[in-house]
C-alpha cells in the first residue's frame, strides 16, 4: 500500500487495487476563514492542483462534514458519481450535494474485496466535545495488504485504545497536529497523545499527519520528531510526513 498526504488529513491512498481519496480539503491558501483569528486558511497550499488531488480516483471516504475534510471546492470537484463512504448521520446533507452513490457505513461493509469498519472516536472532550459532533474513524482491511487504522479527528481515549486492541494494525494513521478549540480544549491529539499511540501499538507504523496547515494548531512537525525522540521512538516507528510526501508499506 502507498499512502501520500497531500495537506491537512487530505491524502491519496493506493490499497487492495483500489485508488482512495480521503477527507479532500482542497482550498487555496488563505481562502477559509481563521479558526482562531489569527490566520485566514489553509495556512499552506496544495502540493498539487485541487483538479490532479482528485483524478482518477476510484472511491473517497469522508470522515465527518467538518470544512477542513470536506470542503466546498472539494463537493464541487468530486466526481458526483465517485463511491463515497461517510458517517450515516452525514448521508443527507451529501446527497445535497448531488452525490449519487453514497454508501454510509454503520458497522462494517465490504467493497471491492477491501473491508471498511467505521470506528468511534472523540473529538474534544466535555462541552467542545458536544461542540465538535460526531466523527469517525475508519480500519481498512483487504487480503496481502496491511491492516490500517485512520484514526481521524480524535484525542487519545479509550475508543482509540480499544480499536488498536481489537484490530492489532500495523499502520495507524493519526491527526497529530494538537488543535485546540475556544478556551484551549485539545480536539485532535497533540505530541504527548501520539506517542501514546505509539506506545499502545509497538508493532505499528503510525503516520503523523493534519499538520502545519490550520490556524488553531499547537504541534509542528519539528516538536513531534523531537519529543518523539526524547521518549525513544525512533522515525521508522512515528513516520511525519511532509505535505506531498509519499509513504509505503509493505
């Protein structure tokens, strides 16, 4: 499998023969409004053109209807008829949209020899956490391929404990850049929570990803690398990609 992050959670996945596009924010920079008043976003531009993000892919997964994993350039580039798997709470407001082959995964379905299980996480915690709604996080499995759990937006909690108990993945990918909402309340996993992750999984490669792209981020790329260091992990365990960077699995 291959997996290139093109920016935020936005990537490209190469999995069981099948081309995936996941959580497509395609926005130029500074076209978004700030988060936090301080910056307009994205605070950087695509690695590529929003119209090369999404050819030739053959089926996308959107993880919840926040606009920066599913923005509105991305609803009117997708191609209408692309499979698209979300959260069933968010099938409505898609077909909206004009997408014609929606498939909402309530538990588990099985597409093109490739298993996708939706899995809970949280997003925030306490009043932000009600703020934030629902997400989800997705496990794909597919025969000769690694199991790869995309953890999505969440902090570390016991959902994302038990998902790495239950699945034993050896690819975990997770949103590591430590946002946080309103009065400083973490709604993704900062540098601490990912080397929990790490710690939680000592036989996954876990990918550090939706970095230095957003307004309210509080971790870089360089903290994460060097506290992942401090505790003893070395790069081939916490992979960081660059934004356009490529990864492979074996």
């Amino acid at each position: 499998m291959r997996i290139r992050l093109l920016r935020n959670a936005t990537q490209r996945v190469s999995y069981a023969g099948v081309s995936w596009l996941l959580d497509p924010y395609l926005a130029p920079r500074f076209s978004r409004p700030s988060f936090t008043g301080a910056s307009p976003n994205p605070l950087v531009e695509l690695p590529c053109s929003p119209e090369e993000a999404v050819a030739g892919i053959d089926a996308a997964i959107v993880s919840h209807l926040h606009s920066d994993h599913f923005d509105p350039l991305a609803r009117g580039l997708l191609p209408k008829a692309v499979p698209l798997f979300c959260q069933p709470w968010d099938r409505e407001e898609i077909v909206k949209e004009g997408f014609t082959s929606l498939r909402p995964v309530e538990q588990s379905v099985r597409w093109r020899e490739v298993t996708i299980t939706r899995v809970p996480g949280r997003h925030g915690s306490g009043q932000v956490l009600e703020e934030m709604g629902r997400t989800s996080g997705f496990v794909l499995q597919a025969a000769g391929e690694p199991t790869v759990y995309w953890v999505g937006d969440s902090v570390w909690c016991e959902e994302v404990a038990r998902t790495i108990a239950r699945f034993d993945p050896q690819v975990i990918v997770t949103h590591s850049c430590g946002a946080v909402w309103r009065e400083g309340v973490l709604i993704v996993m900062d540098a601490a929570q990912t080397l929990e992750v790490c710690r939680a999984a000592p036989r996954s490669t876990v990918i550090a990803i939706h970095m230095e792209a957003l307004d309210h981020a509080t971790v870089s790329r360089r903290e994460l690398r060097e506290r992942a260091e401090a505790g003893g992990i070395p790069p081939w365990r916490l992979r960081i990609p660059r934004d356009g960077e490529e990864i492979e699995i074996d």
